[in-house]
C-alpha cells in the first residue's frame, strides 16, 4: 500500500487552516481529512477512488492503515482502521553537520542518510564550501530539503523523518556545542526547522538532539599514522540508544582553523578506508558502517 507522511498542525489561531491532529490522539474508526499534499499526490497524481488503503504516518510513533472516505475536487477524507506499531528507526541515534552542496549531490545525501536512518541533518556552510544561501533562500530550501527526507521516508519505510535543521556557519555550529562556554549554554533554543514538521519537532523521540552526544566524529582525509577510527566507537555502540555526531566538510575539505575548532569540542578523525569519499558519499558509508559494527 502507498505510504504518506501526515503532516501535523495545531494552530487554533488561524480560521482559514485546517487543523491536521495527531493521529495518535484519535480512536480507531475515525474520520480524518487529509493534508493538501496527501490529496494531490494519492487522489490527482495516483488517482486514488472512494474505498482505496493506504498507510498514514505523522512521526509521533507507528501508522495507520487508512480507507478513503470522500474524494472531491480539493479534499479528501479517510477512515483509521488500525494502528500498526512498528518503528523502525536505527538503534543508532544521528545527527550530521552536513556542508552544503549543489542540485543533486545534496539531495542525495539527504535521501540516502534518511534511508539509512539519520536521525537529525544540520545544515553548515563553510570556509570552502560551495553553498552559501541568502537569507531569502532559506525557507524554501529548508522547506525543499525536508520534503526529500520525507519522500524518502515514505518509501523506505521509516516511521520517523529525520529533521533538517537550517544552516549556520560551521563556526557558529560548533561554537554551540562547547559547553564549557557561557554563551553555548545560552545559545541552546528550540530546533529551527521548516513548518512541515515544527510541531514533530517537539516530541521527546527529538529531545536527544538537545544532549551532548557520546561520541563526536568528523570524517577526515586519510592521513598516516592517524588511527582509522576512535577507539571508543564499538564500544558507544553497544550502549542501548548511542547518539553520535558527525562532521562533514565539503569538497575542498574543511579548513584548518576549522578542523581545529572541531577537535576543540571533541570531534575525533575518521578515516573510512584509504579513498577519499566525496561529500554525499560521505554519509551513506559513515552511517552504514556505524550500523553494521552494533550488529
């Protein structure tokens, strides 16, 4: 069956919007209407009819197994008929302070890191990075982003989408993990994220991201005599829910007051093999790695 991603809202204040409740909030047997996006993809695009299943997730834990109700011209409705509890999210808590990159190269990052279970991508640019949004830019690329995490969500399965978190500088970045500064203990606010899932974003599955993880790992050039990887990692992932953190520069590499500041707040050398990884390669053998060693 189709999977979509249910997007939830709860602004009271605004008449003209509909409210898009959890779903977990709901009894079995109950009529929902479905999102705009959900209504063109399903009902125009697949051209969905009346008595049509499919499966609804909104991130809060689990699916729903649906049955369309009406179908007009703008909206549509659906009946819950069960709740399935699976989850199946990485045992392996993520979040990648991702460079940005160009088009294609950064959509495939975010989709394959979603695959593989990401759990959370803040967006960085950098001293040579080749991606420097505009202010103006920002929503729509976050709001564009977010999407591809989500798409891909639905196709593999997961239950949980990782969020994307809206760029700062590399600086700014890691200047909020030192917590042994006063001004990082001040800087820590809720997560800047796009509309479509802010109201996710406050759920306790996401809190974590808030914590000091218990492994920081920046993927590095390999160099000699430099160890492959920290030797604490096997062991962080044999914890019950480990949560790393990882550091990835963009193609011409992070600079050397960068890599600097990085080993300042605890982020360790990683090297993966004796290649060089392209940026968007990065991620994907990084947290394919980390999931085949806890298993």
């Amino acid at each position: 069956m189709r999977r979509f991603f249910y997007a939830t809202s709860n602004d009271i204040n605004d008449e003209k919007e509909p409210s898009y409740p959890q779903l977990n909030t709901l009894p079995i047997g109950a009529s929902i209407e479905l999102t705009e996006s959900i209504v063109h993809h399903w009902c125009r695009v697949l051209r969905a009819n009346t008595g049509d299943q499919g499966v609804l997730f909104d991130g809060f834990g689990g699916e729903y197994q649906v049955q369309l109700q009406t179908i007009s011209k703008k909206h549509a409705s659906v009946t819950l008929l069960a709740h399935l509890e699976d989850d199946r999210s990485a045992s392996v808590r993520t979040k990648i302070g991702l460079v940005m990159s160009r088009g294609e190269r950064m959509d495939y990052a975010i989709q394959k890191s979603t695959e593989l279970g990401v759990t959370a991508i803040q967006l960085l640019s950098s001293h040579h990075g080749e991606v420097n949004l505009k202010p103006a830019q920002v929503e729509k690329k976050l709001a564009h982003w977010q999407q591809v995490a989500i798409a891909a969500c639905e196709q593999c399965g997961l239950n949980r989408p990782p969020l994307i978190i809206a760029p700062v500088s590399i600086h700014e970045w890691l200047q909020s993990l030192d917590t042994s500064t006063v001004e990082a203990q001040m800087t820590a606010k809720a997560l800047d994220v796009s509309p479509i899932v802010s109201t996710l974003s406050q759920d306790p599955y996401y809190q974590i991201l808030q914590q000091s993880s218990n492994l920081r790992m920046q993927l590095s050039v390999p160099a000699v005599g430099q160890s492959a990887m920290p030797a604490s990692l096997p062991a962080v992932l044999k914890q019950k829910t480990p949560y790393i953190e990882l550091l990835i520069g963009p193609e011409g590499g992070l600079s050397q007051d960068e890599c600097k500041q990085a080993a300042r707040v605890n982020f360790e050398p990683w090297q993966i093999g004796t290649r060089i990884l392209r940026t968007e390669t990065a991620p994907v053998v990084a947290l394919a790695t980390m999931h085949a060693l806890s298993h």
